[in-house]
C-alpha cells in the first residue's frame, strides 16, 4: 500500500543519513583512540593522567559501539554470511539468552522438527535474538514466558520472539525501527535494538514484523529466506 511505501521510503533515507554520519564519526574514533593508545604509551607514571586516558577510552569504545549498531541500521556493516541451521544458532544461544532474562521470565524453544537453512552471519543473528529477548524482558518487569520458535511458511524462514509483556500501542509500532526511538528512561534504552535487527535482517533479504497489542504481549518476527545450498553446513 501507499503508507508501506512511505514507510520504506522513509526509513531508506534515515538509513543513508544515519550511514553516513556513522561511517564518517567511526573514522574519527580511530583517530581518538590511537592517540589515546600513544599517549597512554608516553605518559608511564603520572595515575591522574592515566585515569582521564582510561576513561577516554571507554568513551571511546561506547562511542564505537553506538556506531556498530548505526551501521548494522543501515547496512553499511559488513556480514559475514554461511549457512546454518537456525535451530542450531537458537539452541546454543539458549544460556546466554536465559542469563540475559534474569529469573521470573520463562524461556522456551518450539523449534521446527527439521534444519531451517538460512544464509546469514552467524553473530548478527545470534546479537538479534539477544536484542529481541532483551526488549522482550524489559516489557515483563513482573515476569512472564519468552517463547522462541522457528518455522517454515511459504519459501520463508520464520524466528519469532514472543513475549506476554505490557505491549504496544499502534503510535509506538509505527516508530519502533528508528534509531534512537525508545520509551525506556534515560540510560535504559538507546532506541538502536530494534534499528539494528531491522537492518540486519534487510541486509540478509529478509524483514522483521512486530504484532503486538496494549497488554497483550508481543511477537516480533525475522523472516529470512531459506538457503538454497548446504555450502558452509
Ligand atoms: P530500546 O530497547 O533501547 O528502547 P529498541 O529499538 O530495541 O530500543 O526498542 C524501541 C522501543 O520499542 C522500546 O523502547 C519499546 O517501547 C518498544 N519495544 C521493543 N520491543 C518491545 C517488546 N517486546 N514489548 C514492548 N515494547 C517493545
């Protein structure tokens, strides 16, 4: 429809925008942290000097952080694609992803009963899931059950995280894949998770659809295409 194309248009040209700034800010980052690298080198000894310098650095490195999230946004970052058994990449995410959860939220796995083929990089997908289970856990502050499943529907492979969260309403919907929207508080939310999914998965073909309701939860969707060859299995 008219408004889907608006929308792809839209979200097109914050992705050019948001590219460019975020290639360009990333070759700055190069400069500051090599000088800060040198400098730490020929300072030897004076601990207030090597305090500011330490503290630039993780500046720097959460700068750089916020830069890979802008460029997973708008494609800009390189994948690494092979194939692999969705199944696979879910199951051995399966501790990280309960670790991230904290206790009160149950986490379960309804994967589809055959190898789900995708072509894709293995890190960004597993970094999606991670992003999308921790939305997931912030909307059940009181806990809840986190289902994640794979499944196979019209040429198309499905990873969907559902959560029985607080949900959403259509106005937020509408603005979740931009970058820097959050309605999380100050220092809780940078508004890049679901940024960085959403260019992650148009980078690898595919799409991400969110289906969700005021007080009834969500499911967010990765469609991924299906692997034509077992090169790289
Ligand atoms: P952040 O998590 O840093 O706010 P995201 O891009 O991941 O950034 O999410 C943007 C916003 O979308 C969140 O602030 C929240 O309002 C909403 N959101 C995302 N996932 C969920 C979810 N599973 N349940 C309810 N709201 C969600």
């Amino acid at each position: 429809t008219e408004d889907m194309l608006r929308q792809s248009q839209k979200m097109e040209a914050v992705g050019q925008l948001t590219g460019g700034i975020a290639h360009d800010f990333n070759n700055l980052l190069t400069v500051i942290v090599a000088n800060v690298e040198r400098a730490r080198r020929l300072v030897d000894g004076d601990e207030r000097v090597e305090k500011s310098l330490s503290n630039a650095m993780t500046g720097a490195e959460r700068a750089a952080t916020l830069t890979d999230r802008l460029l997973a946004f708008s494609r800009r970052q390189p994948l690494q694609p092979a194939v692999y058994d969705l199944n696979i990449i879910v199951t051995e995410s399966r501790d990280l992803l309960e670790q991230s959860l904290g206790t009160g939220i149950k986490l379960s796995l309804m994967l589809a009963p055959h190898p789900m083929l995708i072509e894709t990089d293995r890190n960004q997908t597993e970094n999606a899931l991670l992003n999308l289970a921790i939305n997931a856990r912030d909307a059940m502050p009181v806990g809840g059950q986190l289902t994640i499943s794979t499944d196979e529907t019209q040429n198309k492979i499905l990873l969907s995280v559902k959560d029985t969260g607080e949900g959403m309403s259509a106005e937020v919907i509408e603005h979740v894949f931009e970058p820097f929207f959050t309605t999380k508080a100050v220092g809780h939310g940078t508004g890049l998770g679901l940024s960085q999914v959403y260019g992650f998965a148009k980078q690898s073909g595919g799409d991400v659809t969110v289906d969700s309701t005021v007080g009834g939860g969500t499911t967010v969707s990765i469609i991924f295409a299906i692997a034509k060859s077992l090169e790289g299995l």
